[in-house]
C-alpha cells in the first residue's frame, strides 16, 4: 500500500474505485494514513451502497 501512496503523493492518480466489504482479512494496512485528499484535490465524485459493499469513487479535480 505504500506504493499507492505514493503515486497518489506525486500526482500520478487521476481516479480511484473502492469497493468496500464488510470482511475482516487480518490487520491489514491503512491505505490513506499521512495523506490528505482534499489537499491533493481528490474529492468523491459517485459512492453505491449494495448488499455486498459500499462501492467509492474519488477523482482528482484540477
């Protein structure tokens, strides 16, 4: 995951997709800790929730 912070950091991400399931895998990793997205101009732009997830769509605005 640390990779993915830093492409989103050095402005190489234009858009992502999460979906988001309620399942506990392990500890994992938190995938935007020391980021701020608004900061880095990302900002929801269409979220869904189903029965098996939630699904998340940022996008960087200029």
């Amino acid at each position: 995951m640390s990779t993915v912070r830093q492409y989103l950091q050095a402005g190489l991400v234009d858009e992502l997709h999460f979906a988001i399931a309620p399942v506990l895998l392990g500890r994992g990793e938190a995938l935007f800790a020391g980021l701020d997205l608004p900061a880095l101009g990302f900002r929801v732009v269409e979220h869904a929730a189903t029965a098996a997830a939630t699904h998340v769509v940022l996008a960087r605005h200029a």
